[in-house]
C-alpha cells in the first residue's frame, strides 16, 4: 500500500520500531568502535538516548501532529542523551524536529527538509566536525533526499532509497578516516544512524519489530528494594514531587522562586526554547506545585512519591544504588557559595580522591557508562555555587557537559578533562583568590599538561596506528593511541610507564582498578621505584573497573 503522508500516530510507531531496531542490533554497532577497548559504546549510548526520546514520544495523548512526535522526541534525547553518539543523535532529532515544526502530516517534501534541518544542526553542535563519522552519513542522506523527493512520492519507496544513499556513504567512511581503514571498520555512528533509518522502513513495510525494553544491557540492573516501614515523621518534606511542563513559559527563575517556599531540593531545569520544563521537588503539597505548574502549560510524566513510608521499588545499576543510598543519608539544605565543583568517577577511590581536593558532586560513571545530560542537571541542582565547574574526565562526556551548560540557567564553566589524572590536575590547579577567567585558564592548561595512561584488554583482533593487537592482549593506551601491547599486566604498565617517562617526570601516581589486589600494585611500583629511584611513585586504589591502572606522570 502506498503512504504519502505520515501523521502523527504513524510517526510514533515509526519512532517506536526504530528503536527497538537500533536496541537489538546495539552490539553490532558497538562492535565497530575503532580501539578494542571492552566499553565498545557507541551502539549502548544511541539506544540510551533514544530509548529517552521514545519515552517522551509514549507520553502523547489525544490528538497529536508528526510535528508534535518529533518535538518530543528532541525533548526526551536531549535530557537523555550519553557520550558524543548519544548528544549528535539528540541535535540529529532537535534538527529533525524544527524541520517538522507545524506540520499535520508529513510528505517526503517534508521529511527531506526535516533531514537537511538536522545534518545542519549537528555540524552547528559540534566544534571541529570531522569526516568520515556519522556527521557525513548524515550530510550525505539528507542531501540525497533532497535532490530525491521530488521523485517519489510514496514514502517507502523513498526511505528505501535514502537508505541505499545512507549506506554508500557508510562504506566511504573508511576513505575518509585512516583510523577506519586501518581497523578494518566504517564509523559506528555512521552505522547506527542507518539502523535507526532500517528500523523505520520495516515499520512502514509493515513489519513487526519485537519490543526491546527488556535488553539486559540497557534495563537498569534489577535490584528491587521494596520496603513497607511505620511513617517516618522525622523527615520535613514527605513527598519526592516530580513531572515536566510542556509550555512556552521561560523564566525559570520565577517558577522556581514561586516552589522554592513549598520545599527543598528543588530542581527546575528546561527553557530557553525547548518548550519544556522539568521540576524535581520534596514537599508535603504536591498539589499546590502541580496547580502552579498547570497555570503555565500541560503536564507529563508526573510521580509522586512518599518518602515517609519508604515504599519504593528501584532499578538502579550498583553505582546509582549506591549513589542514591547516600544522597538519602546525607540530605540537607544546600550550602550557597561563591562556587562548586562537579565531576565523574568510575570507582570509589577515585571519589575519595576527587572529594579529598574538594569536588562536591561525583557523577556516577566513566568510559563503560557515559553519565546523561540529566546526570549532570542533578549534580547541578545538588550544589550550591554560583559558579559551577563540571570536570568530565572523560573524552566521550565532555559534549554532554555542554550540553547540560547549555540547557540549565546557572552558570557553568566546562573544563575538558579527558581523563581522571587530568580533572584531579585541574583541581590542584583551583586558585579561590584568582578570578573564574584566570581559573579556568589555569585549570585548561593544568589539564593539558598532563600525561596520562591507562591500561586494560582488547576485546578483538585489530590494527592500530601499524601494531597488531590480538584479542585478550593487554594494551597501554595513551593519547588515542597504543603504546603498548602485551600477555601480561605487569609487562603493559612497566613498559607504558617507560615509553611515557622523560627528564621533567618528578611523579608517577598509579590508581589500580577493581581486578588488581594491592599485593600487585606494589610489586609494579617497587619495579618502577628501581628503575626511576629519583622518581616519587604513588600507588591509590581507585577501584574502577575494565582498567587494571590508570596513571598519571608529572
């Protein structure tokens, strides 16, 4: 059957299929991250995001446009997007939405214009735009759309054709980036985006496409607390009030003083265009809250908790338990100060470390769980500094940090740290006399002047850069590069430390991960300590996972 028009019911089942598709091909697309590295993410952090946009997309009700399916699509993938993948498919859907903004029933005229719309956005999100990744795949297809649309009508002939287009311009991938052609890969984003593409044919050819929600790999891991308890009268707010305004309203900063008397951790974040406002806040008068709420515009995904009774059922992965245990034992006002510091840590070594140089959030994650831009917002609402530093550490997050800058209304000052010695540099470089512009000059060349390595397993058989790596080797990796390969751990991190040391090195801090006894470590840093005896070596248990050490030289 012919379809020349998507309205907004067809679209949402479009949506729905596409990601699910995307979901149960995840691992083939992280299957293609050039390093074969164990935290192959791409594949997860786009079907993380889009499983957000999808839930914002399940939330429409009543009568509903194509228009209105793609504006909650970029609303959930912006709140959810994860890693550098997760945020360009969010300014992919925020593209893909302002192309359809007001349109009933979309046509190919308007599907094309919409794919144009949002390879412009990307290109526009991202600072140096390198080709031969999912920017160009995206470029490439809309501009084939556009020539194209004019030629056929019904939309499933066309998508059948853009996707052809879609994935010529996946296979160059390799011919515009070395790393690509060397590993013997095209680009994973490239390649998700074109799944997503897949998943949405097949919707319209009528295919069924079996529902992924329970994808182990994506579902928080199951760890119910279910407690029934006498109310607990000694807590001053009872309820944990939460839901989202879709509205055009846009000072947050009255709608926040207009709650902020009804209770505390407050968080109201959104605006600036997005039409849509997300308010997170403990009272005893949740009705109050939603009636202010209601004056400015519709409401979703509301959830009213008693916290008094404590019944509650959480699926949270172990991090978020643990992080969500101690934000309920150490709950309290928030302290307001000249400034804050935010940061991410994949171990709880790591967090002692940070807390020690004075961070006062940790975001819970790392290279095998890029934090959302949601994550971020939390932490933002957690602390009180009028000047907030968020320290990523972390290559793949630093877009979402921006992108949590970029949406919340205080103000946040990024430091792009790639790397866990890198944000602790930038912490030490923190002078609370200097100004916020000579702070985070200082703490930008604190972080590039580090070196810094890590050490854990290839996953697969690749070539990097000329070195044959085999799966299981052991790998040193340091500046987006193997430096070393090898059977052993002991063998990798002494040869790193040696291919890495040079006469201005005074320092050598080894974090040992979660599979290293502290036995091992030593035995590393007395071989170091021998060879470089002039050479302080400091050992700290950093406890995080896949990476058996990450070190830092100075």
């Amino acid at each position: 059957m012919e379809i020349n028009k998507i309205n907004g019911p067809l679209l949402k089942e479009i949506f729905k299929g596409a990601v699910n598709y995307l979901i149960s091909r995840k691992e083939e697309v992280n299957a293609l991250n050039v390093f074969p590295v164990p935290d192959g993410d791409t594949g997860t952090n786009m079907s993380l995001t889009s499983k957000s946009a999808l839930k914002q997309i399940e939330s429409l009700e009543g009568d509903f446009t194509a228009g209105d399916v793609s504006a909650a699509a970029a609303r959930g993938a912006l709140m959810g997007a994860r890693g550098n993948s997760g945020v360009i498919l969010s300014q992919l859907l925020r593209g893909f939405s302002e192309g359809l903004e007001g349109i009933d029933e979309a046509s190919t005229s308007d599907l094309a214009h919409a794919f144009k719309k949002a390879s412009e956005t990307t290109y526009k999100a991202v600072m140096k735009p390198i080709e031969g990744t999912i920017l160009t795949v995206g470029r490439e297809t809309a501009d084939f759309a556009i020539r194209h649309y004019k030629k056929a009508e019904d939309i499933s002939t066309f998508l059948e054709d853009v996707i052809v287009e879609a994935n010529k311009s996946l296979d160059n991938t390799p011919n515009q980036l070395e790393v690509l052609k060397e590993a013997g890969v095209v680009d994973a984003g490239g390649k998700g985006l074109v799944v997503l593409l897949e998943g949405a044919l097949k919707v319209l050819k009528g295919e069924d496409i079996a529902d992924q929600s329970g994808d182990e790999t994506l579902k928080k891991k199951a760890q119910k607390e279910v407690q029934f308890t006498e109310a607990d009268t000694s807590l001053k707010y009872g309820y944990c009030t939460e839901f989202i305004i879709n509205t055009d309203y846009e000072d947050i900063d009255a709608l926040r003083e207009k709650i902020s008397p009804l209770g505390d951790c407050l968080l109201v974040v959104g605006g600036g265009g997005t039409h849509l406002i997300k308010v997170h806040v403990h009272t005893n008068d949740p009705g109050i809250v939603l009636q202010h709420a209601c004056e400015l515009g519709l409401l979703q995904d509301i959830k009213i908790d008693n916290m008094r009774y404590q019944h509650r059922e959480v699926l949270f992965d172990d991090a978020e338990v643990a992080e969500a245990k101690k934000r309920e034992e150490e709950e309290e006002l928030i302290e307001e100060k000249d400034y804050s510091f935010i940061t991410v840590s994949m171990g709880d070594g790591m967090t002692e470390t940070f807390k020690s140089l004075g961070v006062d959030y940790v975001v819970a994650g790392g290279q095998t769980m890029n934090p959302s831009t949601e994550d971020f917002l939390k932490g933002v609402d957690k602390v009180g500094g009028k000047v907030i530093y968020l320290i990523p550490n972390n290559s793949n997050i630093i877009l979402s940090a921006e992108q949590a800058r970029d949406i919340s209304d205080r103000e946040i000052i990024v430091i792009p740290s790639k790397s866990v010695p890198q944000g602790i540099a930038a912490m030490l470089a923190f002078n609370e006399d200097a100004s916020k512009e000579e702070n985070k000059e200082n703490m930008m060349e604190a972080v590039a002047s580090v070196i810094d390595a890590s050490i854990t397993y290839a996953v697969r058989d690749t070539t990097i850069n000329g070195k044959e790596i085999h799966k299981d080797d052991i790998i040193g990796i340091a500046a987006k590069d193997i430096i070393s390969s090898g059977k052993t751990v002991y063998d990798v991190v002494t040869d790193t430390v040696d291919k890495l040391m040079d006469e201005d090195i005074s320092l050598v801090t080894l974090f040992y991960g979660e599979d290293v006894s502290e036995e091992d470590a030593e035995v590393v840093r007395e071989a170091i300590e021998e060879k470089y005896p002039d050479i302080d070596i400091d050992v700290i248990k950093g406890d995080q996972p896949i990476y058996y050490y990450i070190i830092s030289l100075e």
